[in-house]
C-alpha cells in the first residue's frame, strides 16, 4: 500500500508541475507579446496619432478659409446693391412688365405689323436687265472669228442698291424691345438668385421652385438671344442674293429670291414681337403666382416643440 500511495503522489506531483509549466507558458504569450506583433502595434498607433494630426490641420485650414475678410465700406457697397436690385426687381413687376405687355400689344395691332399683301413690301431692285440676244450673236460658234470667240460680253454694271426700308424701319422699332427683354431677364435672374437660401436641411420646396423658375428663365434667354443671331442672318442671306441678282442679271429667279428674303423677315420679325410679349406675360404670371415661395422659401421658421 505505502508503494502504490507513493506512486501516487508523485504522479499529482507531475501534473501539478506540468499544470504550472502550461499556465506559465500561456501567462508569458499573453502578457509578453512577440517584438513583431509590438512593431506592428507601434507603428498602428503612430499612424492613427498621423491621421488625426492632419485631420485637425485641415479643419483648421478650412475654418479659416471659410472666414472672409471683408472691408465695412466695401461690405456696404454690396448691401446697397442688393438693396437697389430687390426695389428694382419690385417696380419691374408692378409696373415695367404690365406697361411692356400692353406696349407690344398695341404694336401688334399697329398697320405696320397687320401686313397681309407681301407684294407691298417689295423693294424696288436698281438692278438693269440686259437686252435680249441679236440673230447675231445666236449665229454658230464656226461662223465665228478667233477673234470675237475672245471677246466676253460684260454685265451692265449696277448702281447703289438699297436694302428694303419697310423691314429696316421695322427692325429699327424691334431691336430696342429685344434689348430691354435681354436686360429684364438678367435682372430677374439675379434677383432670384440673391433669394436662394443657404443650403441645408429642411423644408427645400421653397428653394425648388426657386431653381424651376430660373431654369424656365434660362431657356427664354437663349432663346431671345437668337432673335439677333436671325436678324444678322437674314442681312447675309439678302446681300448674297441680291449679289447674285446683281451679276448673273438674266437670272429672274434671284430677284425673286430677294423679294422672299424681305417677305419672311417681315414674317419673323412678327413672330419675334409675338415672343417678346409672350415672354413678358410668362414671367409675370409665374412670379406673381409664386411670389411667396420666391421671397422667402423656407417659409416662416417655427418654433420647437421641445
């Protein structure tokens, strides 16, 4: 018995000493990490301390830059200029835009633009015609001498050719209310563009209309800026046919073409009219329908529940 007990004992023992050894050993992994795992965990920590070094850095710099330094004078200056284009854009609607439209209504109705016999706006063309051709010169090229074969009958030679003063007068009357519309828009356009609040979270459906209507506003400004680019065209396209018609002077058709020319810019110079007052009723029903989401988009700022 005393064997076996010894025996035993001595095999706790061992597994006591091993259960030491194993603990010790798990202690040491645990508390005393290997030199590359540590590196590894320096090098974390540097780069982290980098990050946010430079994160605070730019946040600087952009608080910084997002401060104006701006004068008092000059600062007033650009409050008075808001100022005068909010009255401006007040007495545009309320006045100036009504006026326009009853002005170009009239124009309309004026003779000079109720025109529906085209013929009256013929110009006349000092363009001479050349006489017919003589039993001579309608004889066989064979019967001919070399020398008269060098020979080369020369056009008449024309005089001073005026443009059609009919469609200048009419131009003369145009282009001023085509200027005004152009100047009219930019002036809308920046006031509504000074009415934009600044941007953030909320209530934005003030701020979409805003955007709709300088979009409508953008279109009709492209289009109004065409009606110079058409003016322009139909001077080049008249002057050509009318050189044409000037040199090739048996050719009827080009006279006739210089006469279609003066007939479709009387019909175009209608149509731009026509736009022109279109376009003025156009905006002064949409602001006048939307004026309040205009002013103040946000509407009136209420107060928390809580």
């Amino acid at each position: 018995m005393g064997l076996r007990t010894s025996g035993i004992s001595s095999r706790l023992i061992e597994s006591k000493l091993r259960g030491n050894k194993i603990s010790q050993a798990t202690k040491k992994k645990t508390f005393f990490p290997s030199s590359a795992a540590a590196g590894q965990k320096i090098i974390l920590i540097s780069a982290d301390l980098f990050i946010s070094s430079h994160i605070l850095k730019v946040s600087i710099a952009m608080s910084k830059a997002a401060t104006l330094k701006i004068s008092s004078a000059s600062s007033v200056k650009v409050e008075n200029f808001c100022q005068s284009l909010y009255q401006e854009a007040e007495n545009l609607f309320s006045s100036f835009v009504p006026q326009k439209i009853i002005q170009l209504d009239a124009l309309l109705r004026d003779d000079a633009l109720s025109i529906t016999d085209m013929s009256s706006l013929q110009a006349p063309l000092d363009i001479p015609i050349p006489d017919p051709p003589s039993p001579e010169d309608e004889e066989m090229e064979t019967d001919r001498n070399g020398d008269d074969e060098k020979k080369k009958k020369k056009a008449p030679k024309c005089g001073f050719i005026k443009g059609n003063e009919k469609i200048m007068i009419l131009l003369d009357r145009v282009k001023p209310e085509i200027v005004c519309l152009r100047e009219t828009i930019i002036v809308v356009s920046t006031w509504i563009q000074h009415l934009i609040p600044k941007i953030e979270d909320g209530n934005d459906f003030g701020v979409a209309i805003q955007e709709k209507i300088l979009e409508r506003i953008t279109a009709v400004k492209t289009k109004v800026d065409g009606f110079q680019t058409n003016i322009n065209k139909y001077f080049s396209e008249r002057g050509d046919a009318v050189a044409k018609a000037s040199k090739d002077t048996h050719v009827m058709d080009y006279r006739s073409l210089v006469h279609e020319k003066d007939g479709a810019a009387y019909s175009d110079i209608r149509v731009i009219v026509l736009d022109i007052r279109g376009f003025y009723a156009e905006l002064y029903d949409i602001i006048n329908k939307n004026l309040e989401k205009v002013i103040n988009p946000k509407g009136e700022e209420k107060p928390s529940m809580y």
